[in-house]
C-alpha cells in the first residue's frame, strides 16, 4: 500500500482525555462486537476508557508497525499524534465504497482509532460520531 493511496488525515474532534502512555497513545486492551455496537477498550497507568461505534459498516484490527503507510502519510500532512482520527482516502475505504450495499444509500467514513500497540479502523456512515466513556 503506498502513502500516496492514504491521504486526509484529520484528527478527530471526539477525543478521549490525554493518556499518560508512551507516544501519547492507550493501550488497546480489547475489542468486542455484540452485533449492534463496536466496543474499544483501552487504558494507560491511570484510566480506562471505552470508544464505542453505533452499528458500522465493517471493522478490523491490526498491529500499528504493520500501518507504516498510514504513519507516514500522517507525518507528510503534519497531523498530530492522537487516538482517534477520520481518513478521507484509504484502500479500505475504497474496498468498502465499492464491495457495500450500505455505499449505495449512505456517505462513509473512516475512523482510525490508534493505539500504543494495536489499531482499530472502523467504517461507519459519515454522520455516525462515537461516544467515549471513560
């Protein structure tokens, strides 16, 4: 995946408190799915917070070192560290615009909620904003 296919990094203007964690980043301690809602749980030494999505289009989970492409493409556009952000191009937002029948009613967005250790992408129509609950 090239930097060049990744571009509109935005940090989001949803954030949790400042972790006290390395990089500035939680921990990313699980992920869980109950059919209706997507559930990130995260912490660092002091606190623990949950991010959660109402009903998305698609999510995955993969380790940060395996997301360089996102990495640098967040450096070139001189975007801040932080947990969570909103991509305007990526190839799996691509890959969902034209493989979802959601595409076909509804704008999508791509969150990207990053962790320490892991990382979180998540579709979700483009009105959909997460709540935090820390």
């Amino acid at each position: 995946m090239a930097k060049s296919d990744i571009a509109g990094f935005r940090v989001a203007e949803m954030q949790p408190p400042k972790p006290d964690g390395s990089w500035g980043l939680y921990e990313i301690e699980e992920v869980s799915w109950n059919g209706r809602n997507l559930i990130i749980c995260m912490n660092d030494k002091d606190r623990e917070i949950s991010i959660c999505f109402d009903m998305p289009v698609s999510f995955r989970s993969q380790d940060e070192g395996d997301m360089l492409g996102y990495w640098s493409a967040r450096s070139d556009e001189k975007v801040a560290v932080a947990t969570a952000y909103t991509i305007e191009k990526s190839p799996y937002l691509d890959w969902i615009k034209r493989n979802s029948v959601t595409a076909l009613r509804a704008d999508l967005r791509h969150w990207l909620i990053a962790g320490l250790n892991q990382c979180v992408e998540v579709i979700c129509e483009a009105d959909e904003i997460p709540s935090i609950v820390a």
